[in-house]
C-alpha cells in the first residue's frame, strides 16, 4: 500500500485546520502547566506551512517534508518550533526523491523524525513530552509491519499507542521543558506537545482514506 504525494500534501492541509481549530484547546492546555503558547505556535507554524503548499506541490515528498519542516523552524519559536521543525526535515532529508511513501518509507518518516526531536530535546520515555507519544506509536508501527499489516492498519496501530500515550502523560511529573519547573504541580495535566502529537498521527492515518 502506498501513501500519495497528494495525500501527503492533504496530511499538512489536513494539519492546518485542525491546529487552527484546537488553537485555543492546546493554548489551555498549555495555560496549565506552561506558558500557554502552544495552539498559537502550532496554528502561526501550520498556517505558514498552508500560505508555502502551493509553491511545494511539484516537489518530491522528500523535499515537502524538509520545507516544512524549515518553514516551521523559522516561524515557530518555544521548544515545540524546533523540535517538530527537525521532525520534518530529517524525514524529508531520509525521503528525498520519493514520489509515494510505501510501509518502509512511513516506518523512514517516522523513526528520522523522532531520531530529529530527541536530538533537539534528549527526552526520555515518561518526561512528560510530546515523546510519550511519539516513542510508543513508532513501536506500535513497527510491531504492525513486521507482522505483515499494511499501511493503514499499521497507522491504526500507532494511532492508538499514540492515544493511550498522550492519556498518560496526565498523571506524570514533567521532567522536561517549562512544565518541569512546576515540580509536583504539573502532575495532573495532559501535556500540551502530546496532544499535538496525537493529532497529527491521526491526521497521517485520515490522509490515507479507507
Ligand atoms: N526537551 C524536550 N524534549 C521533547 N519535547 C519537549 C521538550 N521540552 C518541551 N517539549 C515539548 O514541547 C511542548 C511545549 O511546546 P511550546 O510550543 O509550548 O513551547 P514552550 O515550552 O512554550 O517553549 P519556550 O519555553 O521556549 O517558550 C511540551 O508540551 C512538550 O511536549
Ligand atoms: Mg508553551
């Protein structure tokens, strides 16, 4: 099964309605445990990335994702910009030229750009990050591929590890970023990069269709 380039460029179309939608959702979660940023970073970053998609369209999947990836990196500022800006541009570095992605190439997306935030961030499992998510959902993928799922059922799969990830982020003290100066208060609250995590796997998983 394939992923198109069209539905690729659906995904971050897909991505800029939803973080304008939830803007003010991820800002409250953000207004909890952080400094109540995180839905405006996300909808400025995705809102540049929609106005640059024309200018992508006739680029390889490989050279979308890095653009992407730059443009958030320069419109997005906090720890959320560079870390979902290194994201991209490592997966678009590891797909360079491919005009679909296949198993192996979504498996490729996913391991560089979680490889590109702990880079950024070196988060470690139960930090209280957006790694909660990511970490579980790639395993999820790749337990999937390996026992022979294809595309769509192995985007189910990391959807939802990614749903259970971003649920127990909740009860766990931040060790990480500005909620880690909370202490013991930031337990009890959903991790605002987390959420915003989840959602953008399942709008991978909905780009796909079926
Ligand atoms: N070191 C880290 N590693 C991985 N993820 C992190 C790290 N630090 C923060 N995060 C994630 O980033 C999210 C915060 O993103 P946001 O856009 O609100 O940036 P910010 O913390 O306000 O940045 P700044 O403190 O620089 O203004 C957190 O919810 C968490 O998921
Ligand atoms: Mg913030």
């Amino acid at each position: 099964m394939q992923m198109t380039k069209a539905q690729v460029l659906a995904w971050l179309k897909a991505l800029a309605a939803e973080y304008k939608a939830r803007k003010e959702y991820l800002t409250e979660l953000d207004a909890a445990i952080g400094d109540a940023d995180h839905g405006i970073n996300m909808d400025r970053g995705f809102g540049k990335v929609l106005e640059k998609l024309p200018a992508m369209e006739a680029k390889d999947v490989g050279a979308i994702l890095k653009d992407t990836g730059m443009t958030l990196l320069s419109s997005v500022g906090g720890a959320s910009g560079p870390l979902y800006g290194t994201f991209f541009m490592k997966a678009g570095m590891a797909l360079a030229g491919k005009e679909e992605l296949d198993e192996a190439a979504v498996k490729t997306l996913l391991e560089t750009g979680v490889e590109g935030i702990v880079s950024r961030g070196r988060p470690v499992l139960e930090d209280k990050t957006m790694y909660d998510v990511w970490k579980p959902a790639v395993d999820a993928y790749n337990s999937a591929v390996d026992g022979g799922a294809q595309l769509d059922a192995a985007l189910d799969a990391a959807v939802a590890a990614a749903e259970k990830g971003v649920e127990a982020t909740i009860p766990l003290q931040a060790r990480k970023g500005r909620a880690s100066y909370l202490g013991e208060r930031s337990i009890g609250h959903k991790d605002p990069g987390a959420a915003s995590s989840h959602m953008m796997l399942v709008a991978l998983r909905q780009s796909l269709g079926g």
